[in-house]
C-alpha cells in the first residue's frame, strides 16, 4: 500500500483536530507530526522530510506562504483555508489542492485521491518506508520561489538558467525570471551535478535545457539554450563540460 508521508501546519488546534480525524480515515497517510506556526512548522519539515503538507495560509506573524519560501525543498501542498480569496490566490502558487474551512470528508477524499494519483502515475513524490532523503535536490522535487506579490512552485527539473544579479539571483523557467535572494554558490550546493552546469562565475545551467554548444574563442564553448538565452562557458569549464558530455 501506498503510504504518505504528511505533516499539518495550522494555528488553530480546532482546526488540525479536524485534519487529523480526517486523515484517520485514510489508511495511506502516515501523519509524522503538526505545529501551531511556521517557525515551529519549519523545524518539523527538516526533521521529519514529509511527502504532503496540509498548509494554512492565515497564521499570525508568518503566513503559510512564508513558510514555503523558506524551504529548500518544498513537499506536495495542500492548502488549508477560511478564506475564499486566499483559496483562489492559492493557484496562483501553484498548490497542488486547497481545502476550504469546516473541511468537507468528501472533498478531503477526493483531494487525496488525487495526491495518489500524481504520486503514482507522475512521479510527483517518491514515496517508501525505507526512502533516505539526501540533501541535494531531485529533478522532481519542486521550491518554492517569492518575487514582489508573485509566487510559484516550480519543479528542478523545469530551471534552465540560474544567473547572479547583485546579491541576488535570478531564476529562469518557462517565461519567469524572478530573483530570490540567494547565492549562486548555496544554489549549487543542493543542485543534482549530472544535469547542472557551473557555465562561469555567474550562471548555471540545465543541460536538458540546451538546443546548441558553439565552438567560440580560446578554446570557449557557446550555449545556445532552448528558451533563448545565450550563455558563454568560460576556458576551464569549457574542458570539463566536454569531458561530462564526452564530446
């Protein structure tokens, strides 16, 4: 049997009583453990590494979407919410479902199904007992990214450019360039190194994301990538991006 993995963060006890009687009546999650507010939400996300997170967004100090924002890895999300405003504001997240306060068993049901469904069908989470979790980044897993009013939740695997801009970064998928405040070095760090390319001092790239590798100047290769953008990859890492790609 499938099993979830899952974690509640909400303030109101009310409220994740309410969850948790619910999740009781599905034997494929395994609830690891709850927290009142995102501070104490975060510490049991590191610790407990869930597959799905049942999200209140309207917390005191820090929302929910706060929380997001300071996870390096962010699990499947449900967002749980009294507020048909902040439901509808939900999609624009990204979040995989939202559940509108008192929560119905039904449409519980059904928003479970569908988080089987995805685990099953797309690989959206890798679920076993006996899964480790390492610290770099699955091309599957997905972050969670905040610039000005906009948000997304974007998968690894759909990046194809990371580039420095001041003391931030710039993140490059689909038709978004936001910046998050990041450096380049710490986003490396949790990247999968097979498809991740150190181009030079400023930019890292997707190599599933590369259309065509010029022959440039003093021994320099050119990177046209599939969105466009043109990334020159300096001498030495020219050499060793060869040597990846056996060129």
């Amino acid at each position: 049997m499938i099993t979830l993995k899952a974690v509640i963060v909400e303030d109101s006890r009310l409220a994740r009583n309410e969850l948790k009687e619910l999740i009781k009546t599905h034997q494929e999650i395994e609830l690891l453990g709850e927290a009142e507010n995102v501070d104490e939400g975060f510490k049991l996300i590191n610790e407990t590494k869930p597959d799905l997170l049942f999200l209140d967004i309207n917390m005191p100090e820090k929302d929910g979407f706060e929380l997001l924002e300071m996870l390096d890895d962010v699990p499947i999300t449900i967002f749980t919410t009294a507020f048909d405003e902040y439901a509808i504001k939900s999609f624009e997240y990204n979040a995989f479902d939202y559940l509108l306060k008192p929560i119905n068993q039904k449409r519980f049901s059904k928003s479970i199904e569908k988080v089987i469904e995805s685990a099953t069908k797309d690989s959206e989470i890798k679920i076993s007992a006996d899964e480790t979790k390492e610290d770099v980044l699955n091309l599957d897993k997905q972050i969670f990214i905040k610039d000005g009013e906009k948000c997304w939740l974007v998968k690894i695997q759909d990046i194809t450019l990371f580039e420095i801009v001041g003391n931030y970064t710039r993140v490059f998928f689909e038709n978004n360039k936001p910046l998050i405040y990041k450096s380049l070095a710490q986003i490396e760090e949790k990247l999968p190194s097979d498809v991740f390319f150190r181009a030079n001092r400023q930019q890292i790239i997707n190599i599933h994301h590369v259309k065509k590798v010029i022959s440039w100047f003093n021994g320099k290769l050119k990177i046209e990538m599939q969105s466009g953008e043109e990334i020159e990859i300096s001498r030495r890492q020219s050499y060793l991006f060869k040597e990846q790609l056996s060129f």
